[in-house]
C-alpha cells in the first residue's frame, strides 16, 4: 500500500438510491485522493451494480466498487476497514445504520431526516456520546450562499433582535408529488413531510436564529392527494402503478420510468428483486402523510415561527420574512414558475423537481428593509449544482480538506444535535396534529 492509500480514510455508502449518486460521484472524483470508496450496501443487487456502472469511466483501473446485503453490513464494516460510512437509506433505516456504524468505531455522514421518531433520534444521541464518534447531517440547505447570506445578515444585526418568522415552503405538482408516489406515501417510512421534507426548513429556522423550538402547534391534513380527494375532484384514474398501465397514458401526475434512462436503471429494471413501485398513482389508496400543513412554534428566543408546507402548488419556491426590532429581512426563492404538464427529460431530477427545467427557471431576491431607509437589493451569486449550490459546498465540507484554522464562522456543520433539534420541530408538529393540543417540544428528545 502507497503511503497515500495509507491516509485516505476509508468510506462504504449504504442505500444506493438516486440520493447516493451525490455521494459516489464526489468520492470516487474530486474526493478519490483523500477519500477511498470501498464498499457498498444495499437491499437491492441491481441497484448498486447500476451504481458501478457510473462509476466506472471514473475508475478506470479499479475493481468495482464492492457491494454487500444489509445482513452483512457489519462484516462489510470489518473486511473493508471502513472509518466512515454515509447513510442514503430510506429514512426510517437511518438509524439503525448509524448506530451499527458508531459502534463499530466509524465516523457516520447522514442523509436527512437523520431518522423519524424521538425514541430513534435519542439512541443515535445516546450512541454518539457513549462512543466518541461523530455524526453529521447533511444539511445542504444551510450551505446555499443566499441562505447563508441570511445568516450573516441576522447575526450581524442588521434588523436588531427577531421578534418573528414568517416562511412559506411550496411544491409544485411535480416535485410535490414525488413523495406521494413511492415509500414516503407512508407515514412509518418517512415520518411524513413535516419530518422528510421540513426538517431542512426547520433547521435552517434553528440556525438562523441560533434557537432552540420550545411549543409547537398544528394542523393540516391530506387536502390534494390520496383516493378520496382524488375520487372527490374527479383527478383520479384506475391504475396502481404507472409503468404498463393505460389507464396513466396522458395523466400529468403520473411518472414515466421508461422515458428516463436513469430512473430506468434505478428503479424499473430492479424492481424484480424487491418489488419497489417508484410510480404509484398519487390518488391511489394508501396514502398516510399530509401534503398541506400550517405550524405555528415559539422558540427559546422569544420569537415566533409562522410555517406553511404545501405539495400541490403551481410553482416551487418559497418566501420567508423575519421581523425584528430594526427593520425586515424578506428573501423569496422561485425555484420553478410554473409546472409543464409534458416533462421529458433524461434525468432522475429533472424529471420530478423544477429546478432542473430550463425554461422555467424562476428568480431569488434577498431584500434588507431597515427602518427608515429605502429597501436594500442582497446580490448573492447563486450556486452551480443541485440546492442552489448547496450540494457541492456541503461536499467540499465533508470531504475536502480543512482549512488550516478549521474555522466554521458561519456554523454550517450540522451534528447530530442539530439533526434532533430540527425533528423536535417536526416531530412535535407531527403530534399536535394528531391531537389537536400545543406539544411541549423540548420534553420529546428527552430521556
Ligand atoms: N438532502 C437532500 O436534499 C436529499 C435529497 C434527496 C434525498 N435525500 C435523502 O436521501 C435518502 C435516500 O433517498 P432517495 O431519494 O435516494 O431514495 P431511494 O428510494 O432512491 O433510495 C433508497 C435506497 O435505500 C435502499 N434500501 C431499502 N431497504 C434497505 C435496507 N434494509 N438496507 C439498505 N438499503 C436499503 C433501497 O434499495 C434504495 O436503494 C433519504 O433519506 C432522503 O431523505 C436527501
């Protein structure tokens, strides 16, 4: 072994899904020299041959990268030396990973939501303090530049003390209708949008305000989606699936598999060894998440949150005003204007999220309004890649090299902390959902 291959850190991936692809990408590329891909994980064979497939023009003199079952994860952590494992799995798994890979003495990344219950999220707090090894969450959202342009502006001062918060979050009928189409459908899979989804929004709420949530309300429902409003409205068609199904020819929330190479790969021609549906029908029966959620929180801070996630709008993007004692931040995000009914594209995201749609691209704006004075345009240069150039600033977090002073002003490394501090939000909402009352969120991550 080279001196060199002796200090690469030795990584496996487990769960070789669409998300992976980030991941692999950067470490069998720009990451190769400090970071060894070694193995891989998966329920599903054909999913991680798919994965070598990729990888392969990258890795022109090396063996495939090797792939193991989930009942050989910890024999894989063993054999290949593994010191660091990033988890992609379906959420509800999550832990599960995380805590197998802390005791066997590695260093974990996480895909969000780091999992999607408080008993789970407190045994990886409980794992990582008793072991001495680190999880991170990949919060990518906190690594968009305009995002981060928010943070500095707060912390700065510029609107004195936030009094309060005002965030609407849409998905457009593309994209919004993803989650309704495959595992996430299920509330035990993903935690709902409130865990899946909004735990980036609110964490990016937490590190804004460098708070902690404290009382959590809310209501909402399944207003959209799933066969009753779907049978109600007239939107619903008789198909489970939409792969081979005649009835789904021309109905424009259906996705087509066939038509991108990517999600063929992926999904259809793997779907014989473990029967996963990538293209449910989104008005099928089954459904158990919301997709139109209102929460009102209050922090340790004082301030209030006004919160609202909706996963059938026309367009994708979201707005987010903070009020403070000297003036108003407002940021509004337009990541897509409007939702083509006819989207053809060969590509996994393009396909389901219109940020990647040419044509419809929308527009950012960061506007300061102090009091007194006449609005102030933030010119942020917006990011190459996926979240707004979040995705390859967070990569170059995780993967590249420190720089020499470590420093992190802007608290962008999220822990596992962070991890459980943005799923007391959601998983409190969850509750008061459920039971109509105000949920204390501050009692749920405790033992
Ligand atoms: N940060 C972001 O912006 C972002 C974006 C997309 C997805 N994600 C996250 O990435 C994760 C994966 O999402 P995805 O869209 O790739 O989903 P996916 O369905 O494409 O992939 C999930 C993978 O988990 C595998 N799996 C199932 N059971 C398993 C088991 N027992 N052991 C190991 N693997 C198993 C599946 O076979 C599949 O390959 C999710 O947690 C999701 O929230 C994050």
């Amino acid at each position: 072994m080279s001196p060199d291959a002796a200090r690469r850190r030795r990584c496996a991936v487990v769960g070789l899904g669409a998300r992976a692809q980030l991941f692999t990408e950067a470490l069998a590329g720009p990451y190769a020299g400090r970071i060894d891909l070694a193995a891989f994980c998966d329920a599903n064979a054909h999913r991680m041959a798919v994965h070598n497939t990729w990888l392969a023009p990258a890795r022109p003199s090396r063996e495939p990268v090797p792939a193991y079952a989930p009942d050989d994860f910890d024999e894989m952590l063993r054999r290949e030396r593994i010191d660091l494992v990033v988890v992609c799995t379906v959420d509800h798994l999550h832990d599960h990973y995380i805590v197998r890979a802390l005791e066997a003495g590695c260093d974990v990344v996480t895909e969000k939501p780091m999992t999607t219950t408080a008993e789970r999220a407190r045994r990886i707090l409980e794992a990582e303090r008793r072991t001495g090894h680190e999880v991170r969450v990949a919060f990518n959202y906190r690594y968009n530049p305009v995002h981060s342009a928010v943070r500095e502006l707060l912390a700065g001062g510029e609107i004195g003390e936030v009094g309060s918060v005002h965030f609407e979050w849409l998905l457009d009928l593309r994209h919004g209708a993803d989650y309704f189409r495959r595992w996430h459908r299920d509330k035990t899979n993903s935690g709902g949008l409130l865990v899946h989804k909004a735990t980036h929004h609110f964490d990016l709420v937490n590190w804004w305000l460098g708070a902690r949530p404290e009382t959590v309300y809310a209501q909402g429902g399944l207003f959209f989606y799933g066969d009753e409003a779907g049978n109600r409205r007239g939107l619903a068609r008789d198909y489970a699936r939409a792969h081979g199904s005649p009835a789904a020819e021309g109905d424009p929330f259906a996705i087509r598999l066939a038509d991108s190479s990517v999600l063929s790969a992926l999904y259809l021609d793997a779907e014989a060894e473990d029967g996963y549906h990538r293209d449910q029908n989104v008005f099928g029966p089954g459904v158990s998440i919301e997709d139109d959620m209102a929460v009102l929180v209050r922090y340790s801070s004082g301030a209030t949150l006004t919160y609202h996630l909706t996963a059938y709008a026309p367009w994708e993007g979201y707005r987010i005003a903070f009020n403070g004692s000297e003036g108003r931040v407002e940021l509004l995000v337009e990541e897509s204007t409007w939702t083509r009914p006819d989207v053809r594209s060969d590509g996994a995201s393009a396909v389901m999220h219109g940020a990647a749609v040419g044509g419809e691209a929308g527009r950012t704006q960061l506007l300061l309004r102090r009091f007194w004075e006449e609005p102030r345009e933030i010119k942020v240069p917006t990011g190459e890649g996926g979240h707004g150039g979040g995705d390859v600033r967070m990569l170059a977090d995780l993967f590249g090299e420190r720089p020499p002073d470590a420093s992190d002003p802007l608290g962008r490394a999220a822990n596992a902390d962070d991890g459980a501090l943005s799923l007391a939000t959601g998983l409190a909402a969850n509750h008061s959902l459920a039971t109509g009352f105000p949920v204390d969120a501050r009692s749920l991550m405790e033992r």
